[in-house]
C-alpha cells in the first residue's frame, strides 16, 4: 500500500515520532485525522501541514481514557472519513523502582501504551474490516523483547502490545487488514529527554518517521530500527536467562563501564 492520498489516524500526533509522521504523511497528499491530548500542540502542528483540500482533522483526546477514545471515535465515523489506514503511536514512559513500586505509574503506562491501543482499535478497527481493505501499525519498543533495567512496566506493556499486534495478525489473516508492529530503539524525543543514561544509535524523529512510512509500504510485519540495536535486541533472546539479568544488572554494567573509562 502506497500511503498517498489515504485518511490516516495518528495517536500520539502533537510531539515525537507522531508530530514528524504527520509532517511526512501530509506532504504526500494524505488527509490525516491528528490525535493527542494537548490542543495547543495540534493547532501548532497544523498550521506547519501541507493542506488537503478535505482539511487535516483535530481531535483531542487521551488515548487512556475509555470514554474519551469511545466519543474520539464517534466523531471520526460521524464524518464518514474514508479510513484505511490507523497509526497507534501513542506513548508513555518513565522509570521503576522495583523496591519501591508506585501503582499509579504502573497503571498510567499501561493504560497508554497498551489499552490505549485497545481502545482505539476497539472503536475503528470495524471500519478498516467493514472495506475490506486497510493498514493498522502499533508502536512496540526494542524493550519488549526481554525486559530492561529500570523498565519493568514498559517493557511489559510493549510485550503485551506485541502479542495483541501477533495476534489480531493471525485472527485476521484473510481481512484485507494488513498489521505492522513498529520496534524502535532510542528515538530523540521529549520522552527520552529524560533519561539519564546513554542512548546508544539514537536517532531524530524524522529519521524514525521515514523508516516507519517505507516499512509501512511495503507491508512489514515488523519495522524495527536501529538496525544494529535491533539485532542485538533480538539476539539477546537467545541467551540464558541467568546470564542476561547478570549482564543487564545496573552494578554490572557500571562496573564495565568504569573498567573502560
């Protein structure tokens, strides 16, 4: 599927990864339904959008919160949008205290990165299935293929995405509803703005965004980059498990780095 000329929905559109989708997805002819909590943000992005003659559509809109992506979703089918075409970007992250577990993080990343994907497939996948046609493509993370230090939530949640994106692919098989997972690594973002620690292959959104639309076109199962991370990532599920938390323990790791210093 060539993404030119289509209705596309993005989450997670005023920032990151989403705001440089839109920017790329416009300038090629796409009309793009825009999602994201914070209004000031979409109107920012909008006005830096290559027109469509059908107008860029705004909805705000916590992907979290089942009521608002329920009403979200209403109002894009109300509009009877040609929608074919679903970018579940919408994302959330931060740092875990495995001694000190606060619940309330815990729930806000998985009600974002991972419900907030069931929600809003819940609302407009029937459309996508109804035509017979279409292209739905979930962001995951590199974290989701075995779990991180100081990520246990998030990394749970992208695995939990992972295997619903697995999943619905299998159920649907014979829809016409083509599913892309989206594996990323470090990604230069406000999200990762705040990490502390080194982020090795970081990329721009821009990049990212380029690598996620050429993926998307050509039908990948999965789009995952950088590619020399990725392949570490994936490499890593292969050894033993008490060797990784070993080599993965924070002491362990600022040992080595220390040693090479």
């Amino acid at each position: 599927m060539k993404l030119e000329n289509k209705t596309i929905v993005i989450t997670g559109a005023s920032s990151g990864i989403g705001r440089a989708l839109a920017f790329q997805l416009a300038q090629a002819g796409n009309q793009l339904v825009l999602v994201a909590r914070r209004l000031a943000l979409l109107q920012d992005l909008h006005a830096t959008l290559a027109p469509h003659p059908a107008g860029h559509w705004l909805e705000v809109c916590d992907v979290a919160d089942r009521q608002q992506v329920e009403a979200c979703c209403a109002r894009i089918l109300a509009r009877n949008l040609p929608v074919r075409v679903l970018i579940l970007n919408a994302g959330t992250g931060g740092g875990f205290d495995a001694r000190r577990m606060d619940l309330s993080v815990m729930h806000q990343q998985m009600d974002v990165n991972f419900w907030g994907v069931v929600y809003m497939l819940h609302g407009l996948l029937p459309c996508l299935l109804n035509a017979g046609e279409g292209q739905v493509a979930v962001t995951g993370s590199l974290a989701a293929y075995r779990g991180m230090p100081g990520s246990a939530i998030y990394s749970a949640s992208k695995a939990a995405v992972s295997r619903l994106v697995e999943s619905l692919r299998i159920d649907l098989y014979h829809s016409g509803v083509h599913f892309s997972l989206v594996s990323p690594g470090f990604v230069k973002t406000a999200m990762t703005d705040k990490n502390q620690y080194r982020m090795p292959f970081l990329m721009s959104a821009e990049k990212a965004a380029a690598i996620i639309i050429r993926g998307m076109e050509k039908n990948k199962t999965e789009i995952h980059f950088p590619y020399r991370l990725s392949l570490l990532s994936k490499a890593s599920q292969f050894l033993p498990d008490r060797l990784y938390a070993r080599l993965m323990h924070p002491r362990n790791r600022k040992s080595r780095t220390d040693e090479k210093s």
